[in-house]
C-alpha cells in the first residue's frame, strides 16, 4: 500500500499510531540499539503519519508555509532522489528544533530521534548508492590565488593583490567558480601585472628610479590639535624598543643605493601638509629583492617627550611650555636599525605647533635606485636563481640559446600548468621567446616569455579535462596530478610543490599513509596561513573589518592598534586550532584567546602587559570564551553606534548552524528606537518589531541568539547597563530552551555542536570545492562528521575527510559525446 502525504489522506490513522506506539515500545525496550536499528524498525508508514499529524497544519496547499505543500512529496521520494532539497530542509529544521514551531504539538523525544535517525539514514544509503559528485565548473584562480601562485612560481616575495580588480563572492567565499568571471578590463590588469612581474622576476625592470609610498595607518585628529600618535612598537619589523612609525615590503629591483624618507606629523586639525621641513631622509645601498622597509622612534622606560593636556574645545592652538628635547629617529631595514638622526619633539611655527601629540611618522617612502650596481650580481635574487637554471655565455649560439630558453621555460611550465608538459604546450611560448629575442637580451626575451605564461588559460584557470575513455555521464576518478592541483589550491591557495608533484607523478599521492602525511607537511607550512586569510577571513568575515567603521564619538578607543589587535586575535586564535589539531569545538567555547595590552584593557582583563599578542587563559569572569567572545566578531555584527541582536543572530545562523533565515522581504519596517521620547532597549525595539507575524517568523529564530551578548557594546566592551536600564540578557529558543547572556549560549551551541560540526564542514567543503553545495552534498556533510567523530572531531581529522571524499576526488563526465567541453584555450 503505498502512502501519499496529502491534505486528503484516508489511510487509518488509529492504526498508525498503535503502529509508532508498538515501535517506541520496542526502541524503549531496547536502550542499547544503534541508530541503524531505529532506522530499520521505522518504516515509511510510520514516517507519513508523523508528517501528516505534525506539519500538515502549515504545509497544505491552502496556507503553503514554508512554499511547500505534503501533497508536493511522497515517503518514496528518497528512494528515487526526488525533492532532495525539501527533505533535507525538513531533516535541518527537526534537529534544530525549529520544527514543529514552539506553540504546535512537539514530537517526543523518542519520536524526534526515530525520525531523524530514519530520514538520515534513509537519505545517506540513497546517496551511497547513488554518489554524485557534483557538477565542477571551469575555475579562474581568484586574485589572492593568482598572487600567491605567482609568488611561489617565480620565488618573487611582492604582493600584487591591491593591483588586480576585487572579485565577486558566491556562496560565502570569492573562490566560487560560477562568479569568477573574466572581463576585458581584468585580462588588461593581468597583463600589465604580469609584466611588471616578470621584469622583477628576471632582474630586468630597469635602472630608472621609482618611488613606493606607504601611509602609515593612523586615527582622526581629536579637538583640532593633530592626530595622536601611538606609544607601542606598531610592527613586527620594527625593534623591540620602538615606538611609533610603521614599515612595509619593498622589492628592490636591482641592487643599488636608494633614498628611505619619511614625513613627521605636524598635528594641523587636517594632518595633510607634507612639508619639506617635515621630512627626514637617508641613502643606503639595498640589495636587490625584497626587504622590510621601516620608520620609527624609540620607547624609553621614561617617556623623553613632555606632551601637554589638550584643552578642551577647538577655539585655541595648545602652545608648548618647554623647549623641544631632540629624539632619535630610526631608519629600520630588515629588522636591523641602518641609521638614526635627531629631530626636535615638537615644531613651533606660526600656523601650527606639535606639542598635544608624540612625535610621530605619517608617511615612508623610498626612491631609487639613484645608482645602480653595474656587476652580473646586482640583478641576481631568489627569482633569477629559481628561473636562470642555465644561462647562455656571451657568445653562444641562437642554438644553444633555444636549447637553454626551452630548459627554463619546460620547468617553469610543468610547475604553472600544474600537470606534466609536452612539446605542444612550451612550442607557442618558445616562439614568443624566438620573437623577442630579435629585439631584446636573452633574460629580457625569457621576461617576456614568462609574461605570456602567467596570462595562459592554462595557469589562469584550473582545468581538468575527462580522459577520453570515459563514458559520457558517467563519474570517474580524476587523477592524481589533478587531485595535487586540488590539494594545493584548497591548503595553500597556490600550486603543488615538488614533492607533491612527485608523488602525484608517482600514482602515490592518495596512498591513506602517504596522504596523511602530506597533509601534517601542508598544514605545518607557512603557506597554509592562506586557510587563515582566505577561508577563515571569509567565513568569519574577518575581512570586513578594516571597512567598518564605529563611530569615533561614540566609541573613541577604538583606536587603530585596537582594530589591529581584534582582528589578529581571530586570526591567531584559528591558526592555533588549526596547526595544533584542536577539537573545532574550541571555537564554540574555548577558554583561551591571544591578546595584548590594548586588548586585554579593552576587555578588562589584567595582568597582560606589551603590545605582542600571546595565549592568555580566560576566567569565567572575564566573560570571553571562544569566538562569539571576541571584539572582532561582535564588532562586525553590530551597526556603528551601536549593536544589532538581528546581525548577530543571522550570523550565528549563517556561520556556526548553517541554518540561515529567508531573506527580509522588500518592505520590512526599520526598528524604531524610541516611543514616546524614552529610548528603547534592543529588546523592547524587537518586540515591537514581532509584533508583525510576517517577521515574527524569523526573528523569532535570530533575535534570542543575538540577545544573549547585548551585554556586549557595538564594539566587544563588556557592559551592563544600556539607554539607563540593566541589560537583559535573557532570551527563550523557539523549542523553549531558556538560556542567559554568553555563557547560556555556550550551552545552546554545545547542545548543538552536532550542527555546528555539519555547518563548519559545509563551510570548508564549499571552500575547498570552489562551488556552492547541493542537496545531494548533505550527505557527504554528515559522512565526513561521522569520520572526523573518531578522532574528536580534530580539524586535521575533518580536512582529511574532505580530501578523500567523493566529491574532492571524482567528476562527472559530459551527459553526450559532443556536449562542449569546460576547459580555456589559448587563441
């Protein structure tokens, strides 16, 4: 007999419910079955009349809750792959209690487990079945892909992120391949980058003398006196005992001397006059390649610099009461101090004075080279060593400089192309080489050869083309040079390194041992930090920090350092768990962060001294403790003046459940911060706002999780008092879970961590795979939790069962013989 869920359904529901009786009675009896037992014990019948009795209220075809309706689904769908979507929304909206809705009639908790257990199990042995890897589509490297797989082509250590066009972002993450677009204006971009790349790379950008600027990141002015300077060593380059100034990468093209510079503050309300009386120079040689290029003053344990109190209100100029006293000022190369001069701790003229502020550095330049060395060796860096692996003599032959052309570029482009190279691939760009070579030097000529081989479709773009063996539709295992190309694009964001490559050339690279040992090399190198900048800066939203701004009135310690010091708090904080193999509950509840003095006084912890961050254990009263406790994400989850319970419960949804609610509909009302002249609490100004039930219906999901951390100001302060009322940090899920402030919602989370391990492993998957997951990923999802739950759910745990799961490791080949192939072609 076979059941159809509809408004009209006319089987006995008296027998069915003896029927889940009879069942609860046996999974009662039996205390020790699995979950695959509960699965086999329930039926479809008995899976029909739970859905009949509970979800047929709202999901009929006259009130189509949700937009579906039980006459659209059959139990027998999940036999036959059919409304994969839908039945794996109901399975996410059971376990997270969202369903049935608080005020219908609850499953029991026998109830809920058998038809969980069956759904799942029932879903999961159809896709074992049936495994779908999913559809891949033609991948462009994304722009911090592209930099770094071209740092570590040419060993050339230059950033050229800030030179290439932003991309767009699908699914959470700009690696996506369907949003990966090219443009005219792109192609253009990469050609000019590309150029200026491979002069760098081959030592021939020339003797002409440039300038690199940088700006040194600093706060608004305060009451018209000047923008205050900062009494910490504001950078890992700088010494130890430095205060103030900044530093940043620059790559000498040559060896030679240049011109370090930089302008000193001169505190006007505006901080834009660059006057020559400002600025401080020195000329050194620098070798060619790259160095860290730093400006600073000198901390003393007594401050050697007399600051005056600032008056309040901007009608008068603060004038000095002293002379200026002489302080050193730092040329900083590498590190190392290379040279210091004295400058005056303040300067006096008519238009300005700089006395409210320390002495300070706006702005570093260097020029050059003013001279170059003229010898073989000025040119000769960590590139030219890595791409000049033979050189022609003086007087070589066009033979024999063809035969050195073809050594160069044969490797340079078995590494770019990410797969073993034949003549077909090094013929076109031998010829671009023969080419320039009428007109240009040998190096010069194997430069611009190397600009052609970083704008090929082939290393642009991640291209895996079925062998031609493969049966049209059907799934099959991409090979293992492929897999490397995966491997390093997920880990490093970057290209396989020679012993990946190796192995991969070996067939050995997927051997469980050699695998496994792979992944501790990868996730112990410095180039995983790209998990932390591109995977975890995404999914943590991270890099939106620099582009919010709190308002300055409202919350003027929020300082630059500051912002420095919250975002590499999470930054540190996921490195560690993700080079130490920790359990990925530390994110939910860890109770250790890494903080400095700026961030521990801004959270008021004592006992932290110094403006390097380190691992510092937190007290239950320190109200911190994983990363809903930490400034950078409550920063990002609020408004600039103040927080915003809805952004922090959509994020929580979106980022640790994986249970995002529909987005707003077009016309919903804003929130209305005052009634009757009295300013509102954010929970008086929510309940106002569910009193419409169209937004109730969301909110009633989001707005408890926010609520929970209004104890928490718009910027990570901790607080309890708002708008003249104590703060309520009380709040009630939608299955009536009762919980208060941060610690309360540990336990929500905790008691939910099972979701979190799926919505962390959706999360990495969709990273790791470039595309936005399916429904028919779901299964995978819980595959890959299952395998990682033998070993606590460590992150190494978790990222080895992405790369061995099906949808890493296979394809599916074109439906017809003819169907046009995804792969680029050069023209």
């Amino acid at each position: 007999m076979v059941f159809y869920f509809s408004p009209k359904l006319n089987y006995p529901r008296k027998a069915c419910g003896l029927l889940i009786s009879g069942f609860l009675f046996a999974t009662v009896m039996s205390p020790y079955s699995s979950a695959r037992t509960e699965q086999q014990l329930f039926t479809r019948d008995l899976a029909a009349d739970i859905i009949d009795d509970r979800c047929e209220t709202c999901h009929n075809d006259y009130e189509f809750a949700g937009n579906w309706s039980v006459a659209d689904i059959h139990v027998s769908d999940i036999t036959k792959g059919k409304n994969q979507k839908l039945w794996e929304g109901i399975l996410k909206s059971v376990a997270m209690g969202d369903m049935p809705p608080a005020d219908k009639k609850q499953l029991t908790a026998q109830e809920k487990s058998a038809f969980l257990n069956w759904l799942e199990g029932s879903l999961d042995d159809y896709s074992a079945a049936n495994p779908n890897p999913g559809r891949a589509t033609l991948r462009r490297l994304n722009r911090n892909e592209y930099a770094r797989s071209v740092q570590d082509l040419l060993a050339l250590n230059v950033d050229i992120t800030g030179s290439l066009p932003g991309d767009d972002s699908g699914y959470g993450f700009d690696n996506n391949a369907d949003v990966l677009g090219v443009s005219t204006t792109l192609l253009e971009r990469y050609l000019y980058v590309a150029g200026k790349l491979s002069k760098l790379a081959t030592g021939t950008a020339g003797d002409a003398a440039g300038k690199e600027s940088y700006i040194v990141p600093k706060d608004g002015p305060v009451k018209n006196s000047g923008v205050p300077s900062f009494d910490l060593r504001m950078s890992d380059a700088l010494p130890l005992d430095s205060r103030g100034g900044g530093s940043f990468e620059f790559y000498a093209p040559v060896s030679g001397v240049y011109e370090i510079a930089g302008y000193l503050n001169a505190n006007t309300n505006n901080e834009v006059d660059r006057l020559d009386i400002h600025r401080y120079s020195h000329t050194l040689t620098l070798s060619a390649g790259s160095h860290q290029i730093g400006m600073s003053f000198r901390k003393e344990l007594a401050l050697s610099e007399h600051v005056p109190t600032v008056r309040k209100g901007t009608d008068h100029v603060v004038l000095p009461d002293r002379e200026p006293e002489m302080l050193d000022l730092d040329f900083i190369v590498d590190g190392a101090r290379r040279h210091s001069t004295q400058v005056p701790s303040y300067h006096l003229s008519a238009r300005f004075s700089q006395a409210a502020f320390l002495r300070d550095v706006l702005e570093i330049e260097v020029i050059g080279p003013l001279n170059s060395d003229q010898t073989n060796a000025s040119w000769q860096t960590a590139s030219t060593r890595k791409i000049f692996s033979c050189l022609p003599e003086a007087e070589a032959t066009a033979e024999s400089e063809l035969n050195c052309a073809r050594q160069i570029i044969s490797r340079l482009t078995n590494e770019a192309y990410r797969r073993p190279v034949n003549n077909s691939d090094i013929q076109p760009l031998l010829a671009i080489f023969e080419r320039a070579r009428k007109d240009v030097g040998f190096r010069a000529s194997i430069a611009t050869t190397l600009q052609a081989l970083l704008v090929s479709p082939q290393f642009l773009y991640l291209q895996e083309i079925p062998p031609a063996d493969v049966e049209p539709g059907s799934i099959y295992r991409i090979s293992d040079t492929e897999f490397a190309a995966r491997l390093a694009l997920f880990l490093w964001s970057s290209l396989p390194d020679e012993e990946l490559t190796t192995l991969a050339s070996a067939g050995t690279l997927r051997e469980p041992q050699v695998l496994k040992l792979q992944l501790k090399r990868m996730l112990a190198s410095d180039k995983a930090s790209a998990l932390t900048d591109n995977f975890a800066g995404q999914w943590l939203y991270l890099r939106n920090l620099p582009y919010h701004f709190p308002d300055v009135f409202e919350f003027p310690e929020f300082t630059i350092p500051l912002r420095h010091s919250i975002q590499r708090e999470t930054e540190l904080f996921f490195t560690r768990i993700l080079k130490d193999d920790l359990p990925i509950f530390d994110f939910l509840n860890a109770d250790y962060s890494y903080l400095n003095e700026p961030l521990a006084k801004h959270y008021g912890i004592d006992g932290v001294k110094g403006y390097a961050l380190r691992k510092v254990s937190l007290s239950e009263q320190s109200h911190r403790g994983g990363l809903l406790g930490q400034a950078s994400i409550l920063t990002l989850t609020s408004n600039p003046n103040h927080t915003s319970p809805v952004k922090r419960g959509k994020w929580i949804l979106d980022n640790l459940l994986a249970a995002s609610p529909p987005p707003p509909p077009p016309d919903v009302p804003a929130l209305v911060a005052e009634h009757d002249g009295m300013a509102l609490s954010a929970r008086e100004q929510l309940k106002r706002h569910r009193a419409d039930p169209v937004c109730a219906a969301c909110h009633v999901r989001m707005d408890p999780l926010g609520l929970a951390l209004e104890q928490y100001d718009a910027v990570g302060a901790f607080r309890t008092r708002y708008a003249d009322q104590a703060i309520d940090a009380s709040a009630t899920m939608p299955d009536g879970t009762q919980f208060e402030g941060l610690s309360g919602l540990h336990d929500v989370l905790w008691d939910r961590r099972e979701r979190f391990t799926q919505a962390f492993i959706d999360r990495l998957l969709t990273y790791a795979l470039g595309r936005g997951l399916e429904a028919y990923d779901q299964p995978v999802i819980r595959s890959i939790a299952r395998q990682a739950s033998n070993d606590s759910y460590r992150t190494h745990s978790i990222i080895e069962a992405v790369v061995t799961s099906t949808p890493f490791n296979f394809k599916k080949a074109p439906e017809a013989a003819n169907e046009p192939q995804q792969f680029a072609k050069a023209p």
